[in-house]
C-alpha cells in the first residue's frame, strides 16, 4: 500500500509513522484546552494580573509538561508499544471523564442583565 512504501522510504517504524501521523491531532487538541482554560481564568482577574498570570502559567506548563515526558520515555523501557498505548488512551478517557464530571461542580458566573 502506499502507506507501507512512504514509511518504508522514509525509514520509519510502523510506531513512529503513526506517532508522526497523529501528532497534529494532539497538537490541536492541546490548543483548544490552553486556550479555554486560560480564558476563563482571565475572565475572572483584574486586568492589572494579566501579564503575571500569563507568565506563571507558562512557567507551570512547561514544568509540568516534563514529568510526563520523562515518565513516558521509562515507560517505553519497560513495556510494549502497543501496551504504552493502551494504557494512555485509558488514562485519557479516565482524566475527560473525570474533568466532565468535575465541570458540572464548579461555580458558576452570574450572567450580567440585558
């Protein structure tokens, strides 16, 4: 097939070509919640805040985002691809179920009138 023949040519594991494959999928979806996030989070600040808000979420999510990839590459180590897999598409599901869950228990704003 040519999809066979692409990843041939170009060298690639069945693994990494799928990985390479869906990455924009992950790099869109992690768009969409920075950005709603956040946006409700500069919605309930004072506009004196915005600068220090922004530059400590940045700092926390670059932070954040290296345990994972560490915890990741060990996993890898250990376990099969398609088991790795498995487990963070589970984990997945877990944390969007768990964060619809929790959406419906936070406050609420008070719409303004007209």
């Amino acid at each position: 097939s040519w999809w066979d023949e692409a990843r041939s040519r170009a060298g690639l594991s069945p693994e990494i070509a799928t990985t390479l494959m869906l990455l924009p999928f992950a790099g869109f979806g992690i768009s969409v919640v920075q950005v709603s996030s956040r946006a409700a989070v500069y919605a309930r600040i004072s506009p004196g805040l915005l600068g220090q808000v922004l530059a400590t979420q940045s700092a926390f999510g670059s932070l954040a985002a290296v345990v994972p990839t560490f915890l990741a590459g060990a996993l890898l180590d250990v376990l099969p691809v398609e088991a790795f897999l498995t487990a963070l598409a589970a984990a997945a599901v877990g944390a969007a179920i768990f964060g619809y869950t929790a959406a419906g228990k936070l406050p609420q704003r008070e719409q303004p009138p007209g």
